[in-house]
C-alpha cells in the first residue's frame, strides 16, 4: 500500500539513538522484505546496521542471492547502480543518500571517453580492434554499458590482474579509467614498463599525448585518482618503518605507485581483510586504505595483540561515504515499511544491458 512520502525534515534532527531506534523498530516491520548491504567503508553507526557487508562487486553478487524486495546500499551510487544491474528485475536498489556519490568515478564521463574513443579511432585507425576499453567497477553505469559495446570489460581492485591478462590476450592495448593508479600498479605487476603506460588527460585533445606516445603506448591510463588513498605518501611509511622496523606495511592499490613499491603487500579492501585477519598474533601493521574500515580492523584484532595502524597522519575518510548516516537509513527505511520507494536506483534498460555484458565477461574471468 503506497502512502504519502515522508519527508526527510521529520528526520534532519533526530538524534542518533532516536535514529537507531526508528532504525531497527523498521526493519522489523519490513522483515526479510528489506536487505541491508554495509561497504567496508561505512562508518560504525551505519554499519552496525548490516545484514552483509564486503566490497562492492561481493555484496551486489549476495545482494542478486537474496529474495528481498528492497536492496538497500549503504555505500556510493555506483555500487547500487551495479545492484540494480545484477539482481532479479523484481529487486528494487535503493541509496539511502542520493548525494553518496564517489568523485574519482566522477572524473571520468560518457562524452569525455567517447572524445577519447574518437580520437583513438584517428590516430590508430580501429580503435576497436586495437584497444581494449577496461573500466573500473569504480565508474558510472554507462561506461560499463561502453565498454559492453567496445569489447571491453569491468574490474575490481580484486581481479584487476587476471582482467588485464584477458584484455592483452584480445588487443594490443588496453585504456584503462578512471583510476590511472590501479591501471598502473596492476600493468607494472604484468611487466609492463612504465614508459608503455601513458596518462591521458581528458581535458587536452588527444589525451595531451603525441600520436607516436599513443602508438607506443601499451596502456593509456585515464587522469583519474581517489582524494581518499592519494593522501598516503612514501615518507608516511618511511617514517612508521624506522619507529617499526619489524612492522608490515599495506597498502590499497588506488593508492600512489610510489606508496605500493614501498609496500609489503597491495590489494583489495577484501585482500587487506584477510591478510591481516590471517596474520601471526602479535604484528604490527599500517594500513593504507580508508579508514573506516582501518578503524573497524583495528578493533578486531586487537585481541590478538595485532597492532593496526592508519598511514596518514592526517584524518582522511571518504566524504561521500560518510553521506549515509543513521538518519538518512531511518528516513529510508520507514518511508520502505510504509510502502514508499524512496531513493530508488534504476539504470535505463539498454544501458543496463550493455553494462551487465561487461560486468559479466569480468564474472566468468575472475
Ligand atoms: O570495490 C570496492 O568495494 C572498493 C571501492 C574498493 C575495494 O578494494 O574493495
Ligand atoms: Fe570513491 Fe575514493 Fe570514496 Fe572509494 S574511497 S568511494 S574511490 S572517493
């Protein structure tokens, strides 16, 4: 039954606790109608909240197991976009915050990677026999749909390698974005010289690139960074190293190229997790990643005598992240028990099904 909307003033003010409690008093009307998906990068007072947590591509792969009505994502839009895609078209997505978005997916748009396409297409001819588009699941549905059409394909701080091994496996080259860091420690790990790697700036034509730089080029990586893991320098682990000589450093790919060579181990949020879950009671560890999640880790292995550590010395979370609050959920929430879809994500249907190509050619690789 659909009432009237309610509206977020009623929920601006509530204070936390009040929060919680409208929280949980809807859930428990709406029951297993409603499924809570919490990102490692959320913060405590949402996350406590969670029927699933993990990345991004995890949980949107439980979130489509689920019979639930109601996917609701506690993360950034990109994510809920994937949800839509990969669930049972009766599953409606929902981002309690339409402002939750991710500014490094942001740096990359349809118009600029179809400039950039087309320029490819001058200077090499067919581009679409020549490169391989390859976006990070960090990026707005309709450059998955792109890469769906152009033979290209998604990937995740997971798989990246495995998927540029598909890639150079079908063309010559591959162009890579938003993120120029993960494109780059993942083509370095495969071999590739740094100088076949080269950064195209979508605000320059031809990527500010010569048509011979192009040419020689094995990777073009999109100028694209996350505000967050750019904030991690190399003096930051210098430093911690001569206090912790016997410590391990580790580090998120999105990170540096310069942060992940002076790391002991790079990878996922999922990676990060389980290598330091995994580890001998006793370690000492600095983490180069959000940190929410480091925070949260920290906690958890404390028992063990684990010592975690956060690498800036300055406070850095994901802003956008930190959008979905307690009274954003509640307002979310309640509107969903009183019949109100509010928030919902909902990709258009042709581009929705050129992004499920490219999000299930990475599925079948990884
Ligand atoms: O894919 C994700 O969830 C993100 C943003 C990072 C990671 O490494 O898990
Ligand atoms: Fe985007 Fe960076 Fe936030 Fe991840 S941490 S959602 S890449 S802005």
């Amino acid at each position: 039954m659909q009432t009237t909307t309610i509206s977020f003033d009623h929920f601006n003010a509530l204070k936390d606790a009040q929060a919680h409690e409208r929280i949980r008093a809807a859930r428990a009307k709406l029951g297993s109608r409603a499924v809570l998906l919490v990102h490692h990068y959320q913060r405590a007072d949402v996350y406590q909240h969670h029927d699933l947590t993990g990345d991004s591509l995890r949980l949107s792969r439980l979130a489509s197991e689920t019979d639930a009505e109601y996917i609701v994502f506690c993360g950034v839009h990109f994510m809920a976009e994937v949800a839509d895609i990969l669930s049972k078209p009766q599953q409606i997505a929902i981002l309690p915050d339409l402002a939750a978005g991710c500014s490094m997916a942001d740096m990359a748009n349809l118009a600029k990677v179809e400039r950039c396409w087309r320029e490819l297409n001058e200077v090499l001819g067919q581009a679409d026999e020549q490169v391989t588009p390859v976006t990070y699941i960090n990026s707005a549905a309709d450059l998955k749909a792109f890469c769906g059409e152009h033979g290209g394909i998604v990937c995740t701080s997971s798989n990246a390698p495995k998927i540029l091994d598909w890639s150079f496996a079908r063309r010559e080259k591959v162009l890579f974005f938003p993120d120029q860091h993960l494109g780059r420690w993942t083509g370095h790990k495969m071999g590739i010289p740094l100088e076949a790697m080269r950064v195209w700036d979508p605000d320059l034509p031809n990527g500010g690139l010569t048509p011979e730089e192009i040419r020689n080029a094995r990777m073009l990586l999109w100028k694209g960074h996350c505000a967050v893991h750019q904030m991690f320098q190399p003096t930051h682990i210098a430093n911690w190293r001569k206090q912790n000589p016997d410590g391990f450093v580790i580090s998120h790919p999105e990170s540096a190229y310069e942060v992940c060579e002076a790391s002991d181990y790079v990878g996922s949020t999922e990676y990060i997790i389980k290598v330091i879950k995994d580890a001998p009671a006793g370690t000492k560890w600095l983490v180069g990643t959000e940190l929410n999640l480091v925070n949260r880790l920290a906690e958890e292995v404390k028992p063990e005598g684990k010592q975690v550590q956060f690498m800036s010395p300055i406070v850095c979370m994901c802003s956008t992240m930190q959008r979905i609050d307690p009274q954003h959920l509640a307002w979310t929430l309640e509107n969903l028990a009183e019949g109100n879809v509010v928030n919902r994500i909902s990709v258009p249907e042709h581009e929705a099904r050129l992004a499920k190509l490219s999000l299930e050619r990475m599925l079948a690789v990884s």
